[in-house]
C-alpha cells in the first residue's frame, strides 16, 4: 500500500531497497541470478518465501538456500575485478554434474562475496572473461542498455564473400530474433578456405557470434573473445591464467556504466602476499601437467598487430570521442590496440 503523510495525501517512497539490488551489492549474485532464486523460491525474507521486487532494510533476515546473510556485509561495496583467459573445454559454471572443469576452478577465493562472471562464453569458445565481487557492476555491464559491445577473432571455414558480409552487417533473422555483426574486418592469418576475422556484436545472446556466421553457410572453427568494451584481453596473460585489475582500471570500468569509483579493500601483509604469491604463480604459462584440451588461441600475427592491453578506449560512435554511449542504435567498429598497457600510457616505437 502507498504510505501517506499524517496531515496530507503526499505519497511517501516504499522503505529499504529491492531484495535483489542488496544481494547484488554485496556480491551473492548479479540481479539476473537473485530473480531467479526467487522466482524459484529458494529466498526468505524474515522466514517467508520472497517475492520479485519486494524491498528489504537492515532489520530483515534474509536467507538463500537456507543459509542466512550476513547483514553487515551491506555496509560497504566490494568492488574486484579479475581477467580470465579461459581455455577450451570450460564451462562457465560453478558446479557440473559430469564433472567438467568450470572457469571458476582456477580463481583465487575472495574474502567478502564471492565471483560473479560478466557473461559466458560456451565450452568451445576461449578468450576473454571477467569476474567481479561487485552484483551491481556485473549486471550494469551485462544489461543490454548500457551497450558493452563484445568484439571477437573468428576463424570460418569457407569461402566468404562481400554480399554475405554485407547482409551479416545489415542484419540477419536467427531463431531467436535479429541480430548482426556492427563491424567485420579481415584479419592476417588462416590459409586455404580457413580465414581469420575480428567481429563486434552488442549483445550476449547464447552462441550469438557462432550462429550469425553459420547462417551464411560457414563452419566457425575456432572462436577467441579479444575484448569487452573498453577491456582487451592482455597478449601477456596466458590462457588459463587470470590477473587482478588495478584500481584505475576498475574504475574506467565502472565509469563506462555510470558507476562512482569504490576503493579497493584493504589488505594486510599476509593477505597481500598471498595475493601477490598467487598472482605472480597466475602469471607464468601453463606446466605440462596442468593443460587441457584447448583450441590453439589466434597468434597475434593472425589476428590483429600491436599490444594487447586490458584497458583502452572503445571505438567512438559516429566519430564522437569520449566514453559517454551515443544515443541508440549504437554499433561499434572493431578496435585498434591502445599502446598502454594496464592503464599507463606509453609512446609508440
């Protein structure tokens, strides 16, 4: 019921914050992930099953599976953020039930929340995954309305042709609806009837990039994610390592989605150098005993030159610098490789 003023008939705002914005904040899912445990029933709020949109405070019990949340940990957002190369043969989920490795196998455990991946990518596809603590950060960058285009090397199989280019730019009907590529460009590398290339979608749409291509006929044989948004997977993190972003990089993230910067948390000594210890071990190439099966990743002749840094700008829209998204429709253009790397910039040759 709407809430009115004693002496008035002002409408006052409802109390607290929707259930599934507070569980996001504080890291126990994206909202995407908190309305489906409630649509299926597994939160309770002061020990009633909760319902979609329903607004909590502090004085509220809230439980997920029959675990109860620590209120305290609303206190304060914790914002991290990891890069991830994942391998083939990957799943993007927590737990498999025919025990395949899962991308979150090879992740250092937070202390506060626990990871949230930005999107997914299927089992065959490598390259770029990132995995934050902050739900909120995580849906921003996943909504479709903050436009986080998602650019990818695709190697086909066949022969490809201006018209099919054309007609993949200018939209194509899948199952599922329209989707298209805003930009293909032709890459060095591939031999035969094998030719490598970078294309942008804007959206996350299941095995999206995959299906637009097979609609003209062709075989995807390998597929590589090499940027979301204004992140580029780095040529220095090998594939089934992960690196943690920097604060600076963190907050040209959440910049992109309107998000004010949040400190990263303090750590104490021993904390740090285990992170250290852990980073420096995620930075050295796979040994021989822990590979998987994996698809052999585009080499940086094959697809595109230069440096791979984690942050750079995001190809302007209609010639228009800056991050701020142009009005829709948007459609990015396939990015030039910054000469920073993790933020600082340096001067070419």
């Amino acid at each position: 019921m709407t809430e009115q003023h004693p002496g008035g008939d002002a409408a006052i705002a409802p109390a607290g914050e929707k259930l599934q914005k507070v569980l996001a904040r504080i890291g126990v899912g994206s909202r995407r992930d908190v309305e489906g445990w409630i649509s299926e029933g597994r939160i309770k709020v002061n020990g009633a099953v909760a319902t979609l949109g329903q607004r909590v405070d502090l004085l509220d019990a809230i439980s997920v599976d029959g675990q109860l949340i620590k209120r305290e940990r609303t206190a304060e957002t914790q914002r991290r953020v990891i890069l991830y190369n994942k391998p083939d043969g990957e799943i993007c989920t927590r737990d498999d039930p025919e025990g395949r490795p899962t991308v979150f196998d090879r992740l250092p455990r937070p202390r506060e929340g626990r990871w949230i991946n930005v999107g997914r990518l299927d089992i065959n596809t490598t390259g770029l995954l990132m995995f934050t603590t902050d739900g909120e950060l995580a849906n921003r960058l996943m909504h479709p309305s903050y436009e986080m285009d998602r650019e990818y090397a695709v190697r086909v199989r066949g022969e490809v042709t201006d018209e099919m280019i054309d007609r993949l730019k200018a939209g194509v009907v899948l199952e599922d609806g329209p989707a298209k590529f805003t930009d293909i460009q032709q890459a060095p590398g591939g031999d035969g009837f094998n030719h490598w290339f970078h294309c942008v979608v804007m959206e996350g749409r299941n095995r999206e990039v995959r299906r637009l291509w097979e609609s003209q006929g062709l075989v995807v044989s390998r597929l590589k994610r090499v940027r979301f948004g204004p992140v580029f997977l780095n040529s220095d993190l090998p594939m089934g390592r992960w690196r943690e972003m920097t604060q600076g990089e963190i907050d040209i993230l959440a910049g992109e989605v309107g998000l004010k910067p949040v400190a990263l948390p303090a750590q104490g000594g021993k904390d740090k150098e285990k992170l250290e210890r852990l980073q420096r071990k995620a930075s050295r190439p796979l040994g021989r005993g822990e590979r998987v099966r994996q698809l052999r990743p585009a080499q940086e002749g094959e697809a595109r030159s230069g440096r791979n840094p984690a942050i750079g700008s995001k190809p302007a829209a209609e010639g228009k610098p800056g991050r701020k998204p142009a009005p829709k429709p948007r459609g990015t253009q396939v990015a030039e490789r910054p000469s920073d790397v993790r933020g600082k910039r340096k001067p070419r040759g």
